[in-house]
C-alpha cells in the first residue's frame, strides 16, 4: 500500500544510505499576461534506491513539470535536484545530458522517436551512444519483449500510436538505466499491451533495482509503487 504524504525532505536516508534522488526547495516559475505563474511552489522529498514512487494530481497540477526537473530537461527557478550524489543543476546542459545517458532512461508522453530512424534503430540508439557492443540484438530482443518483433523496420509513420509508445518503452529500458521515469506510460496503450509494459517496468525494477518514477493518472498503477505522492496546485499535497 502506499505510503502517507509525510516525505523526508534531507538528502541522507535515515541509516545513513546515499538516496537515488533528493529534491530540495524545487520551485519552478514562469512569466505570463499576469506577470509570473507559479507552476511548483518549493517541494522537498526524498527517493531511495531501487524504489517505486508515483506521482498523481489532476491535470495542470505540475506534476510532469516535477518530472522534467528530475531529469535536468528544464532548470528550475530555485532548489536542487540531487541524482545519485550529483547536484544535476550545478552541472552545465552538456553535463546533465552525460549523466541522463549514463544513469537515466525517460518515457515522454510524446514518445520523442526520431522520425529517420526505424524502430530497431531508434531502440538501438543509446546503446551506441554508450558503445554498448551488440547494440542491434539487445535491441531487437527488448522490443520482442514489448510485442514488436514483427515491426522491427517500420518507421515511426507507419506506427500506431501505441506502437510508437512501446518503441519509446524499449528505448528506455535497453540500457536498463538505475533511473527510470515515465510520464504517463500506458496513457495511449490498450489494456493488454499497458499491463504487459506495467510488468516490464517493475521487472526492471526488481531485477536490476532500478529506481522507478511515474507520472500517473492510473490509481491501480500508483497503488503497485511502494510510494505515491500527491501534487495539486504546485504543491505536494
């Protein structure tokens, strides 16, 4: 069952472990008609290592904003974002992108596929970022696992939509980064398929203790992670 709301907001976890992530007075503002707009008011929490946590709130309530932050793909207007020991916004935009490839893998809810690229090659494409040798069968075996073994040259185009989400699942996955986030991973999937890309993720979890966070408006799935914060109105709730 999930936890209640009360988060630790220090970056060192109770018995002394070096936590996977430590959000520290996160705000994030921008400027509108109105003069600025407050999308997240200054959060605190901590995750720990090879945990499950799911982030929920209506829609506009800021929690894919959150997310992007976790991740360096925006900068925030005050506070810290802390991954693995390393305070990502101390780091230029060329170091947070070596640190996303080297620890991060994320699920947009815009799949991201590069549209020259077939779907074995978009899965192949952080693995030969890495140099990771036999990039072409590793990727060819995950998008197995996500049911696209028959689709492995098809390009984006010619991909449904929950096809194109599946390949932008398996892209994340390949490099079975310790940090994984998905914002909203079976938002455009049918049930089947949503549930079989559910199980991949806590496998990954359970298998390699990645650190799984989600973006979710699916309250079974939220109820599957150890945790589940809530965020309303920019605030952690």
């Amino acid at each position: 069952m999930p936890e209640g709301p009360a988060l630790a907001p220090s970056p060192v976890a109770a018995a002394g472990v070096q936590p996977a992530i430590a959000v520290q007075g996160l705000a994030k503002r921008v400027a509108d008609a109105a003069g600025e707009l407050t999308i997240l008011h200054e959060v605190d929490f901590t995750v720990q290592k090879a945990e499950t946590l799911a982030i929920v709130g209506a829609s506009g309530s800021g929690k894919s904003t959150l997310l992007g932050l976790l991740a360096g793909l925006d900068t925030p207007s005050a506070g810290k974002v802390i991954l693995d020991g390393v305070d990502i916004y101390a780091l230029d935009e060329d170091g947070r992108a070596a640190l996303r490839k080297e620890k991060l893998g994320f699920v947009f809810q815009s799949f991201q596929l590069l549209a020259h690229l077939t779907a074995v090659e978009n899965v192949m494409l952080p693995l030969e970022l890495a140099g990771v040798a036999g990039a072409r069968e590793r990727a060819e075996a995950m998008l197995s696992r996500v049911g696209l073994s028959s689709r492995l040259k098809h390009y984006p185009k010619y991909l449904s939509g929950g096809e194109q989400q599946r390949v932008a699942l398996a892209r994340a996955f390949v490099t079975e980064p310790p940090l994984l986030f998905a914002d909203e991973p079976t938002g455009s999937l049918d049930a089947a398929t949503g549930e079989a890309v559910i199980q991949l993720m806590f496998e990954l979890n359970r298998q390699h203790g990645s650190t799984l966070v989600l973006v979710t408006h699916d309250q079974s799935m939220a109820a599957r992670c150890r945790r589940t914060i809530t965020i309303a109105a920019g605030r952690l709730v």
